[in-house]
C-alpha cells in the first residue's frame, strides 16, 4: 500500500465494484471521509464509520479515480 489512501480506496472501490462485490473496508483518513461524503450525497455510495475502518456500500456507481499529477521525487 502506498501513502496516498485516497487513490488507494477510490481504486479498492472500483476493483470492488468490477468484482461485482457491494461492500469494500478501507482505512480511515479525514480526506477520505469529506470526499466519501460528496459522494453520499449524490447517492453514489454510503459509508458507516467504524473503529479503524470504513465499510462502504457501493450503490449507483459509474466510476471513480483520484485525479493528480504523478511525479517522481
């Protein structure tokens, strides 16, 4: 895993999706959950706050991906 959880979970939750799989558990970040949160509203997925985790229910989704330049340093 990388250092960067948001692309990671918006990739877990894609591959989640192509499985054909409703529910996904990933890491908790603050980031992660304001993004999640636009998503809920517009009805895409929803997300209950657990422990260490988050468990998302994908519902009406086409597709997501983190958008960023990719650099090396």
């Amino acid at each position: 895993m990388s250092q960067d959880i948001l692309a990671d979970s918006l990739n877990q939750i894609m591959n989640a999706k192509k499985a054909g799989k409703k529910e996904v558990v990933v890491r908790k970040s603050k980031l992660l959950i304001w993004v999640l949160e636009i998503m809920k509203k517009e009805g895409y997925i929803d997300y209950k706050k657990e422990k260490n985790c988050l468990k998302i229910t994908i519902k009406e989704l086409n597709e997501c991906r983190a958008i960023k330049p990719r650099y090396n340093v």
